[in-house]
C-alpha cells in the first residue's frame, strides 16, 4: 500500500486527493483494528471494510486517469496492486471461514 497512499496526484482538487488517500489508509487501518478485534467474525467484518476500501481506491484511480490527474500508467501499476491487496484480504477471509 505504501504507493497507493503515497500517490502524487497532481490537482488542486484537495478533497479528490484527500478521499484516495483516505480510503487506501482504511485498508491498512481496518486490517490493523480487525487483527485486535478479538474474535474470527469481527476480523472477518473488518477485513470486508478493508476489501471495499481497495474497490473504492480501484474506483478513484480510474476517475483520476479519466481526469488527467495521472497517468495511465501509474494508475494501471496502482490498481494492480490494489488488485493484488484485495486477492490477500479475500485468502484471509476464506481462511478464518474455514478455521471456524
């Protein structure tokens, strides 16, 4: 997540760039908060929040390449990656399905 959160969009939209920021600091956020949340159901709850909050980083990419706030490329190399996150979360997820 460390681009994802890092992204230098180059707006003078503040509030475009404070959500994307936002929702790719949730992810981490709700990953963290579910881990100490002290049983498998509740982790489960935080780790949905966290998935969405990648869809929701996903979405704002392509509204910033739409946009010419960024370029293809890097929001293309940033979806990837939210991508990639959203696949770890789902494993997770499965995983302490099965456990219980």
């Amino acid at each position: 997540m460390n681009d994802i959160y890092r992204i230098h969009i180059n707006s003078n939209d503040y509030s475009f760039k404070d959500q994307i920021q936002r929702a790719s600091i949730s992810v981490m956020n709700n990953i963290s908060e579910g881990s100490e949340s002290g049983s498998d159901a509740a982790f489960i709850r935080y780790l949905r929040i966290a998935k969405a909050s990648c869809a929701e980083v996903r979405s704002m990419l392509y509204l910033s390449e739409d946009f010419n706030i960024i370029g293809s490329e890097e929001a293309n190399s940033l979806r990837i990656q939210t991508n990639k996150i959203a696949a770890g979360i789902f494993n997770l997820i499965n995983y302490l399905k099965k456990k219980t």
